[in-house]
C-alpha cells in the first residue's frame, strides 16, 4: 500500500512542479503594446486585400483563356 501512495505524492508533486514552471514561463510574456497589433492588424487586412486582388484577376484571365481554348479555338482552326 506504501508504494501505491507514493507513486500518487510523487504525481501530485510532478503536477504542482509543473504549474509552478508553467507560472514562471506565463511571467516572461511579453505581450505587444496596442499600437503594434492594430498595425499587424492593418498589415495582415492590407496583404489579404492585395492577394484577393492578384488571385482575382489570375483566375479571371485563366477563365476567360480556357473559355477561349473550349469555345473559340475550334471554330477558328475550323477558318
């Protein structure tokens, strides 16, 4: 019985060890002031702007070619 309660102290010894390096680590955050995140903010909104923009018009000109391809190439390699 001796060594089943000393596997469950050395647990909850291992468990309090473990929040108490969990504390120590969570206190050397640092978090970004307001300023920083709202310009990661804009930055990351500014990014997806511009690649819905280029991925927009890839797909657009990609349509209209294949389009093209599909419709258009057989009736002028027919003259």
């Amino acid at each position: 019985m001796e060594a089943s309660s000393n596997r469950v102290s050395g647990w909850v010894q291992d468990f309090r060890q473990y929040l108490l390096d969990v504390r120590t680590e969570f206190d050397k955050i640092t978090w970004p002031t307001q300023k920083e995140y709202v310009g990661g903010t804009v930055g990351v909104l500014v990014i997806v702007v511009l690649m819905t923009i280029i991925l927009g018009s890839v797909d657009a000109l990609l349509s209209l070619g294949f389009e093209w391809l599909i419709d258009g190439l057989p009736k002028w390699l027919q003259g």
